[in-house]
C-alpha cells in the first residue's frame, strides 16, 4: 500500500475475510449462529513451509526515542520484543535502509553519504539489529530501502544502488556480526526487472546467502512478469506483499503456482492496543486465504513523537524516553500467541487449516507443525463472532497425543491479566479432546513447553521537566542528539564553527536525496521536546554556513507527511537578515502559512547569532540577538514542542538551546 493513501482509511474499506470489523471500532462483531467445528489435526497432511512473524523498524524513524530510552527500561522494552518465550518473541526484524529523506515520520541515516563517505555505525538500526541478535540469535533480518542518497549515477535502479547495498549487507557481517537474510527493492515504488537481475547477480558474487524478496508493494503485479521471464523469475526468492487484508488483495492462483514462498512483508498499521484483534486475524487468515506463511507489522514499536504522523501504530508504545514510560500493548500478546508455538521452519498442516464452521465470519484455525514431526501447535481466533462456539479435535498422522497446553487472551477485556493467560491442561483420548471457544478470544494450543509471559511493569508517566538544555558538548562528533528525532535531513553532532569551541547539532545534508513518494516536500528539519509543553521561551544559537535561511519553531503540534506543513510557530532568518513570523497550519496537504510580522536584522553568514520565541498566554514574541523583533497577540498553538529547519539542501549549526518557563 502506498502510505500517500491513509493507512486506516485504506484499512477500513474492507469486506469479506477482511478486517472492516476491526478498523471501524472493536466493539462492532458479526451476528453469528452457535457453531461446531470438528478439526483434523493430521501429521501426514501437506502444506508450506513457516517463515515467521516480525516486526518492521522503519518507514520512518518509528524507533527513534527507544533508542534514547534509559538503560534499564530500554533493557525491558527490547526483552518483551525480541526475547523468546517473553512476550512478543519476534521471528523476524525488517529495517529500512536509511537515506537521510524523509520515509513517513522521520529520516534514517544512510550509511553512505557520497561515493566516498562510508559510516556503518550512523543511526540506530544496527544496534537495534544487535540487540534482538543478542536476545535471539536464530532472528531474521530483512533490510528495505524507502529512499537513496543523491549522488548515484542513474538514480535509484542504478548500479551505483547495487553498491549501496552490497556494501549495507556486507558491513552488517563484518562490522557488527550481523548476516542479512532477506534484502528486497524499493518500498511500494515498483520494480525494475534488470535491476533485480543484477541484485541477484551481485549477491552471488559477493558470496552472499540473502534472499531477494520482491516487489514490496500493494498486490502481486510482480507475478505476471516472474510468470512469463525465467531469467527474472529466478533472481526473486520470496513474493512479498503489502496489507493483502482484502479479497481482492490476496495471493492469485498465478502466485500461487510459482511455488516460492509468499508474505505479507507488510501488515498492520494499527494502534498498539486497538489493532491486536486485527493482527490476531491477519496471521491466521494469511495462510488460510492465502498461502502467506510470514507477517510483518508496521510498525515494530510507536516510538515516535505524538505529533509525527500515524501516531501509536505499533506492537507496543514507547514515546517518553525521558521519563522511561512505556505499554506493553495488546498487540503484543498477539503476537506471541503464533511466535511463543512456532518456529520458522515448521510446516503448516492444511488439513488443520481452515474457517471454523466453514465459514470466515465464525473465526480462523491454523496447524503447524514442528521439525521433530511430533509436536504441534494450533492458534484459533475468534475475532469476529459474538457466541461462543465449540471445536473437537482428532490428532493422527504421527503426532503427539499427549498433553495438549492451552493460552487464551480475551481481547475484549481492558485488563492486561486477561491477556496470554495458561489455561488449564487438556489431556486428549484416542487422540480426541475438545475445547468452547469464547468469542474475542486467541487460543493457542500446543504440545510443546516453556512458554511465558513478562511481568516487569514499566515507571509512570511524566513530562520532560523545565527548564531544558542542551549544548551538545558531551557527544562525541558525528552523534545522535538526545530527543531529536530527524524527519528529514540528518542533524548529528559536529565541531562548532564559527570560532567557538566544543560542539554544535549540525545539518549536514547538501545533496537531495532520491525520495520516497512524498519525502520531496520535506526540507532537513529536527524535532525535540516534551509535545505538552506550555507557556515557554525557547532559545538557540545558529549558525548558516551557506546561503538560505534556517527557521525555529515553537510550539509545534504536529507535522503533516505529505504536504510536509510543520504545524505551529516559525520565526525564519534568511543570509540577508531577512526574517519573517508566521504561523503555519495543513489544509488538505498544503501548506498554508499566515505571516505574523517582518523586517530585517543584522545577520551573517558562518557567524553565530540567537534566536528565540516565547509563546505563553495567548501572546507570540520573537527576538533574534537579544532584540524582541514582534510581540503579537494569537492563540492558536497553546502547547507544544519545538524544532529546527534548514533550507534545501545547506549546512547550518544550532548549538546552546534553552527552553524555560515564560
């Protein structure tokens, strides 16, 4: 799905074995008649092969404020995802491939800034990669690019791309120990097919074992083409979709006749809470719609500011690092449900497969079955009925008759005790047992052991206490900022110019960048601070290196994606010393900005100089070096945060930010 279409709205327009139940509000569910279903829980049946579930840290800097969390909650925060048999216990980890443009709300780092400039250390997908690595050394890893840098040669299906991410997967061994298991192309943007023919060539040349998923967009076009060119139909791996939730969306016969292996490589796109009962139904109904045997939600983790786009669509929350608050969110006892039962590699059983009662409106069951041939697991959900039901169930073809151990979540509830919670044992007879299935429940059944549910329980909630400072002495160079999360451009810490000593946040972003959809109308801008701050006066050094104009901004509310409005106040400063207030608000993509006063004041180039905006009671002040250049009554933004902007594509520096109480 292109992102340029709203990710719920998109959602929402659904019928059949879709997901309309859930985008439009949990409490809407399917009349249903009082259904029995008899399961055949068959070892000998057919059916494909598992490849896992995961999560996706990218599309944006959706992981940018876990990366600043405090040690120990951080610690906790990456246990519940990553750790197995803890909570989530992802199977799979989907990173973007930075490329310093803006990707939905924020820019990763691209580690390649020109032909020569190489840095495999920039952002904070590699340590997250480490971090599940370290939890779960069996995890997959999947990198995709949303945008490129500007300096290739022929844009983004070039040879110069091909480098780009030959040297991304083979820094990610060398440097940090990491081997990429999936690579795919350009993200909901088509595909080249000459272009993935030398991908698949460079990959073997390089000796490596990376699979090529294509095309990672909405639907299977893709297909078509792997069905009539053998020469291309051999470089793709895997056949990777996005949101195929609908009928219309799921895999045709012609994919299904490829015989690779087929994926939602993106799904989700819901809040952590309240798109846990559509994540339980899509990674059931993948396979039995559609043969799909891996789900990856977008996203990972709502780690992101409140005011950036697509706010808490994740598995979890995790949006106040400086306070170590985080939730463990419903969604990620859903995924547990499938990941806690299963490992990739084990095979679906078809014939334990299906709708209950035959029908899609009554719930899904899914059977998958271990390497050792004995052990399997069963994951029903009962997302959209509102009568409880009954299942029997027969075990044959080799598997275990023993013990079968039961966990449901009822999803209706509010309450976190009622989620992953161990039933009581069934013990089958003759390889028979049956079980009442409730309505808005997950249920997994299994043969297998050592499953678990994390308890450690986060610190309260709180806001990022005044007055704030920052003079970005303690970095060392080439570093993350705390708190400022990037949406386009790259802000990094750097040595002061201008004759002062120690150092400054500086943008250092000259090229365009090959941008993703909407990522163009995007100029280098940071955001930081608390989104409920009030009544203050925010301050900062600046420094412009080259002609343009640098902005601050206060009161900032949010930040609209595709029009790229930076909603709140701007006080902008040009080289000519030019400046102008105003107010900028988003009216159906764009931008519509309302000048609040003018003038001209001394201003330089590679020389510092301060500019503030108090903005309390109704009242807006702006002053640029000590000298209050407006005062205006408006009220329109009453609380915020705040941030920095640079004009396309220059370098400037901010260095001894201030916010007080005013």
């Amino acid at each position: 799905m292109s992102k340029d279409m709203d990710r719920r709205k998109f959602l929402g327009v659904a019928s059949g074995t879709t997901l309309a139940a859930f985008t439009l509000g949990e409490g809407i569910a399917h009349a249903a008649p009082a259904v029995s279903t008899a399961i055949a829980i068959n070892g000998a049946s057919g059916g494909r092969t598992f490849d896992g579930v995961g999560g996706l840290s990218g599309g944006g800097g959706t992981s940018r404020l876990l990366f600043d969390y405090p040690a120990t909650q951080q610690a906790q925060i990456l246990d519940y995802l990553f750790k197995p048999n803890y909570a989530a216990s992802l199977q799979i980890l989907k990173v973007e491939i930075g490329s310093d443009s803006n990707s939905t709300n924020g820019a990763e780092a691209s580690h390649m800034r020109s032909r020569t400039d190489q840095n495999y250390t920039r952002g904070y997908e590699w340590w997250l990669m480490e971090q599940a690595h370290a939890r779960n050394p069996n995890i997959k890893f999947y990198g995709l690019q949303w945008g490129a840098p500007g300096w290739f040669t022929g844009g983004f299906w070039s040879d110069d791309n091909i480098t780009y991410i030959m040297n991304w997967i083979g820094h990610a061994k060398s440097d940090h120990g990491l081997t990429i298991d999936y690579i795919g192309g350009w993200n909901e943007s088509g595909y080249n097919k000459a272009w993935y023919e030398k991908l698949k060539a460079a990959i073997k040349s390089h000796g490596f074992s990376t699979k090529v998923v294509a095309s990672d967009e909405a639907g299977w076009n893709v297909v078509t083409d792997m069905t009539s060119d053998a020469t291309f139909n051999s470089s793709i791996d895997i056949v990777g979709s996005h949101y195929p939730v609908t009928d219309a969306r799921i895999p045709p016969a012609a994919a299904l006749n490829l015989g690779k292996p087929l994926w939602a490589s993106e799904s989700g796109s819901q809040g952590y809470d309240k798109g846990a009962k559509a994540l339980a139904h899509n990674l059931n109904r993948n396979y039995v719609a559609g043969k799909m045997t891996a789900d990856i939600n977008w996203s990972l983790i709502a780690a992101w500011y409140p005011t950036l786009p697509f706010a808490g669509d994740g598995l979890m929350l995790a949006e106040e690092p400086w306070s170590g608050y985080y939730y463990v969110a419903k969604s990620i006892w859903a995924m547990a449900h499938t990941a806690q039962f299963t490992q990739p590699g084990w095979k679906y059983l078809d014939s334990g497969c299906g709708y209950l009662g035959g029908n899609s409106v009554n719930g899904s069951y899914v059977t998958l079955k271990s390497t050792n041939g004995k052990d399997y697991s069963m994951i029903i959900e009962t997302m959209s009925v509102s009568a409880a039901q009954t299942a029997s169930f027969t075990v044959s073809g080799g598997l275990s008759t023993g013990i079968v151990h039961v966990w449901a979540s009822n999803f209706s509830s509010t309450s976190g005790s009622a989620y992953f919670v161990h039933q009581q044992d069934i013990t089958p007879s003759g390889g028979k047992f049956s079980l009442t299935l409730q309505p808005g429940y997950l249920y997994s059944l299994t043969t297998t052991t050592g499953q678990g549910k994390g308890t450690v329980t986060s610190p309260a909630s709180s806001g990022l206490a005044l007055p704030y400072r920052e003079n970005f002495d303690g970095y060392a160079t080439g570093k993350l900022a705390r708190y400022y999360s990037d949406l386009a451009g790259a802000f990094e810490t750097a040595a002061a110019g201008g004759g002062r000593s120690g150092n400054s946040l500086r943008q250092v972003i000259t090229t365009a960048p090959i941008a993703w959809h909407s990522g163009s109308p995007t100029p280098p801008i940071t955001v930081v601070g608390d989104p409920n701050w009030t009544n203050y006066t925010v301050s900062v050094d600046v420094l412009l290196e080259k002609a343009g104009y640098v902005e601050l901004i206060g009161n900032l509310t949010s930040q609209v994606r595709l029009g790229g409005a930076a909603v709140g106040y701007h006080l902008r400063i040009t080289n000519t010393g030019a400046w102008t207030l105003f107010k900028e608000a988003n009216n159906n993509n764009t931008i519509v900005d309302t000048k609040m006063a003018s003038g001209t004041a001394t201003f330089s180039l590679n020389t510092w100089h301060t500019l503030a905006l108090t903005m309390a009671r109704g009242n807006v002040q702006a002053f640029i070096n000590g000298t209050r250049v407006a005062n205006i009554n408006d009220s329109t933004y009453t609380k915020g945060q705040f941030a920095f902007l640079v004009s396309k594509w220059v370098n400037a520096q901010f260095d001894n930010v201030s916010v007080v109480s005013a």
